[in-house]
C-alpha cells in the first residue's frame, strides 16, 4: 500500500510538471511574437530616426484575424418593407407667405373680383341686379358715391350708411373683407354732413397748417372707419398755376407744389393715425389742362422734366409717406406716351410710376363712366388694357352693363392668355397684402378655412 501511494504521488508529480512544462512553453511562445512585434516597431522607429529606409509593418501579418463569415441576406417581408416619409413643407411665416398660401386655392374668377371695385345703387342694401354682379363675379371691393348716402338725415348719413356697408359686406361671396371707399376731400367733397364741416383743400393750403391738415383728416379717417368705410380718396394732389381755371378749384391745395406735397403727405398721416386708407389723385397731374376730364379728354403737353420739377414733386411726397392708392387721369400726357392716356399707359404706370418713381403700393384707374375715357376705350377693351399697363383696381360706378363688360373681358382675356395668371397674381397680392396689413383681415385664418373646406 506504502509502495502503490508513493507511485500515485510521483505520477501526480510527473503530470504537474509536464503540465506546467506545457504551460511554461505556450507562455514562452506568447513572449517571442510579442517580442517580435516590438523588435519590428522599434526597428521601424529607429529606421525613421536615422534616415534608414521607411519598413512598412503589416500588423494583420503578426496578428492574423479569423476571416469574417458573411451574414445570411434576410429578405424583410412587405408589412417590413420600410415606408418612404416626405417631408412637410414648412408653414407659411409672413404676412406675404400667408397670402401667397392662400391665393393658391383662390380660382381665376375669385381673384378677378379683386380687381375691381364697383359702385352701386341704394342706401341700406344693394337695388336692382348689383347684388347679382357682386356675387355672380366675386365682386372683391364697393364704392360709394352721393347717391348712396342720406346726408339730409338727422345725423349727416352716418347711421344709415353704417347699415348700409354692415349689409353689402354680409352679401359678398368672398371672405376677404373688401375695399370700401369713397371719397371726402374738405369743401365741396364730403359726401356726409360734417359738424364742423371739413374745410376745403385749398383752405388748408392758405393756413400752411400740416398739424390742422392732420387733425382734420384723422377725425374724417375716424368716423370713415366706424361707418364701414376704409379707403378715402384723398389727398388731391394736383397742382396748378392758376388752381380756379380748372374744374378742380377748390379741390387744389396750392398752386405751390412744395406746399401740396407738405399739407398732402399730413393728409395721408392723418388718415393712417387712425387705421384708413388714402388714395393721392390725379396721377401724374390733372392741373396743367383747364378742361374736365369727367366730360372730354384733356391733352397736356409738359415734357417730363417740367413734371418732375412741378407737378409730381407731391407724389413724390406722398409715396414717401406711404400712401396706400394712387389713382390714374384720364389725360393724355404726349410728352410721356403719344397714343393712351395715362390710366392706360404702361409707360406712365409701369415705366414712370412703378420703375421710375420706385412705387409698389395700387393704382386705382379713376371712374370707368368718364368721358375722358369713353370717347376713346370701350370698357372690355380699358379694363385689359389698365391691367395690362400696371394698374391694379378698375373703378366704375353704378352702370351694370359697363361692369359686366369689364368683368367679363378681364375673364376672356385670362382664357385667351392676353392676361397672364403671372401678372394677375402680381395684382392680386398687392391687393390682399393690404387688406392683410390695413384691413384687419386675418389671412392666416382664411387659409385654415380654405384648406378645411377644400378638405371636406
């Protein structure tokens, strides 16, 4: 038994050292690669400290990696399939995004109605077929004459015109608010009874008071508004040597340009203290001519620098104040264009106004019902033709016959391509721009409507 232990213990003895051996010899093999490794490195750094060639070391050499074995290709099953996603386009952030937005789901017909702004017979609702022009056509923007407004009533018409703008507004078949203008110069032009009455243009000229101009129409701008009306064509800005040989008399604040351009820039002020459009007539300048351009058409042959150095110094003066409108003459200027008249001239509209003069706000033609235009344009042909030139809302007064010529030319002319959506989209946004910013049309909200309705 002593012998068999003794054996077993020397066995166990003998396997421990082989096994350690065994070891030893694996550990042994372990140092040598690293050393090798180093010995490479080393020889490599020295090589580049003394200049000796560059030896490239190739680790994968020293340390071979198992080669990767490939995935299987799994194949994903259609519920698996990954869905591609678009992009949303980013939400409008401007006033002018907003109304692009929206003009985008406006039709032809709807955007025409924006350029155009009738008149209208009756005193608390529309009479007769207006009410079917207005909404048959998208009619976008009223006018309101004399004739619409009761000033022998108790209070002046105030009233009863409010009435009347609150009902003609509920009839529109748009849900941008309109335009609704009219025009209270002072003096003879006031459409309501005043107490006090304004005073006349050619008053305020004679004080040479820019904070009575202002006061004044601040307070006709106030009551404009409260009645429903948001656009007054006012200031008058043309200029004559002799303001009481023309039809304007009155009308005219000075005969000093510098004083007119003064006193109308106050005008406009005033009106926007209180949040009301104005509108500077008659473009470029209706006091060079003695005749009336309500009854033929008047030629003035000033050259342009004489216009310059007289009677546009006050629009100049008006389009630095921010004047909302200017409204064109029915005059010929035959320095500026031999053929049109101004309210049909691009060269006058475009080319002196807008490039020229630098304005980007309307251009109101003056009354489609003016001789000084009806003698020489039908009213289908004018209305493309003031489109066309650069102008923006046709003004005509209570005709039905003469609006539905203008609306429905304006509606062939866009099918036939004469008018371009391009340059109908130029107008229109003027036009809505203004009553985003002026109006207190929330156009962000008409959009959200417009895209539910389209939706539903």
């Amino acid at each position: 038994m002593q012998n068999h232990a003794a054996r077993r213990g020397l066995c166990r003895c003998v396997q421990l050292e082989t096994e350690n051996v065994r070891l030893f010899g694996d550990l042994f093999k372990k140092m040598l690669l690293v050393l090798a490794v180093v010995a490479l490195v080393a020889g490599a750094a020295l090589g580049v400290w003394f200049g000796l060639p560059h030896v490239r070391i190739d680790l994968r050499r020293a340390t071979p990696m198992p080669a990767a074995t490939p995935e299987p290709t799994v194949t994903p099953t259609p519920s698996e399939q990954p869905v591609a996603t678009s992009t949303p386009e980013a939400a409008p952030q401007t006033t002018e995004e907003w109304v692009e937005a929206y003009m985008t789901g406006m039709s032809m017909q709807e955007k025409l109605g924006q350029l155009v702004m009738f008149g209208f017979s009756g005193t608390s609702d529309f009479t007769g077929t207006y009410k079917q022009i207005v909404q048959s056509y998208h009619i976008g923007n009223l006018i309101l004459y004399g004739s619409n407004i009761k000033r022998t009533n108790s209070d002046g018409g105030f009233a009863l015109c409010k009435k009347l703008t609150d009902t003609v507004k509920g009839r529109l078949t748009t849900d941008v608010p309109p335009l609704i203008a009219t025009d209270v110069e002072g003096g003879s032009v006031t459409r309501f009874r005043w107490d006090p009455q304004p005073v006349s243009a050619r008053s305020l000229g004679r004080r040479r008071d820019a904070d009575y101009a202002f006061e004044q129409f601040a307070t006709i701008g106030e009551q404009l508004i409260a009645v429903g009306i948001n656009l007054d064509l006012a200031p008058v800005l043309d200029v004559s040597d002799n303001p009481m040989d023309t039809f304007l008399e009155t009308r005219i604040i000075s005969e000093d340009a510098t004083i007119t351009a003064a006193i109308g820039a106050s005008v406009i002020d005033g009106l926007h203290s209180v949040n009301c459009l104005s509108a500077a007539k008659h473009f470029p300048g209706h006091g060079g001519t003695t005749e009336d351009s309500h009854s033929a058409t008047p030629v003035i042959d000033r050259t342009l620098e004489e216009l310059e150095s007289y009677d546009l110094l006050p629009f100049y003066a008006a389009i630095e104040s921010g004047v909302d409108a200017i409204m064109m003459a029915h005059v010929r200027y035959t320095a500026l264009d031999e053929t049109d008249i101004a309210s049909m001239s691009e060269p006058i509209i475009t080319g002196l106004l807008r490039e020229q003069m630098g304005y980007d706000g309307l251009v109101l033609s003056d009354d489609f019902r003016m001789d000084g235009l009806t003698a020489l344009y039908s009213a289908a042909d004018a209305a493309v033709q003031f489109i066309l030139a650069g102008g923006d809302i046709i003004v005509c007064g209570a005709d039905v016959d003469r609006q539905t010529a203008i609306i429905e030319s304006l509606q062939t002319a866009a099918e036939d391509g004469r008018l371009s959506e391009e340059r109908i989209d130029e107008s229109v946004k003027r036009v809505l721009m203004k009553k985003a910013e002026m109006c207190g049309w929330d156009v962000e909200a008409a959009v959200q409507n417009q895209q539910s309705e389209q939706d539903g």
